[in-house]
C-alpha cells in the first residue's frame, strides 16, 4: 500500500495534525521497570526537536498511546504537545475526539505508528506512517515507512518530510544559522 514519493509530498503539504504512537515510535520499545515497578522510557532529542520544528511551522503534534505513564505527560509538557490521549488500546474513539477537537478531517491528519493496534486510525487518516522496525502486517498498511527505526530518529524524519512539503524546511534550517 505505500505510495510514491510524489503522492507522498501531496499528502504531506496537506496535514495540519501529526498523532503520534509512543512504544516504539517516540521510544524503541523498551521498557525499564525499577523493583518497585516505576517505568523509564528513553526519548530521542532529535525527535523532540523535530517536533518542536514542525508546530513552529503551524502543524500540530499529538501523542494517542495504548498505555498511560506519568513519563508520557511530562515528555508531552515538555514538547508542548497540546493533545494527549492515553490509555487507548482501542484508538479509534480517541482519534474521533481529536477530529472534533481540532476540526481537522482525515486528510489533514497523519499518523505515525509500529503495531496492529495502530492499524485502525492508521486507515482513516491521510497519511498512515510507519517506523522502518514495525510489525511487517502494519508496514504493509502504511502509506509510508520511515528510513529509520522507532526511538531512533523516525519522529524526526518525518517532522522534516512533512515541513519540506510545505516549502518550509530550509527556511527552517537556515534559521539556525542566523
């Protein structure tokens, strides 16, 4: 079901809303518990940063996970990601509240993902995004699979296709030079 890189840029220059699963698209997947069963994740800073660029350049970031983690909440605080919804092992209720939320139809919307439980808000949304180590079944649903893997800088490649679909990328990197 992937589609040409042309499609792609088309699609792209249209989202206003990245969602975003976290296990295994924001983190590798792993998780640390402590004997007392606190959990630690690890967050790539070039995805954060990619983020960060991407809302600058008006497009939103959402986080819509199966599991609930005080992690998520100060990573989504700290991202200033605006929509978090969490605890959702069936995704699709909470996709419809963020389409109500937002206003956005599908077309306007992606979604990055790495397991089934992604698939189903993967098929409404225009842009269907899938890390390079998901689930082979989910790579076959994705309109696209990133280059590089969950937790690794797939986040942020993304951010970065998406942004240059909207002709704004070297304006936004030259930035950096000023």
């Amino acid at each position: 079901m992937t589609i040409s890189k042309e499609e792609f840029t088309q699609r792209a220059s249209q989202i206003k809303l990245l969602i975003l699963d976290v296990d295994g698209v924001m983190t590798d997947g792993s998780l640390f518990l402590d004997n007392d069963g606190e959990e630690y994740k690890a967050f790539n800073s070039k995805d954060g940063h990619g983020i960060r660029m991407l809302q600058e350049c008006g497009v939103e970031a959402a986080i819509l996970t199966g599991r609930k983690s005080k992690l998520v909440k100060h990573r989504s605080k700290d991202l200033d990601i605006k929509y978090v919804m969490q605890g959702y092992r069936d995704k699709r209720p909470a996709y419809d509240d963020l389409k109500l939320q937002t206003g956005l139809s599908d077309e306007q919307v992606a979604y990055i993902g790495d397991d089934v439980i992604d698939l189903p808000v993967m098929h409404q949304v225009g842009l269907a995004i899938a890390v390079n180590d998901a689930h082979h079944f989910v790579k076959q649903h994705a309109h696209w699979i990133t280059d590089t893997v969950g937790g690794r800088g797939a986040v942020r490649e993304i951010c970065e296709q998406i942004i240059a679909s909207h002709g704004l990328l070297d304006e936004k990197l030259n930035s950096y030079l000023k």
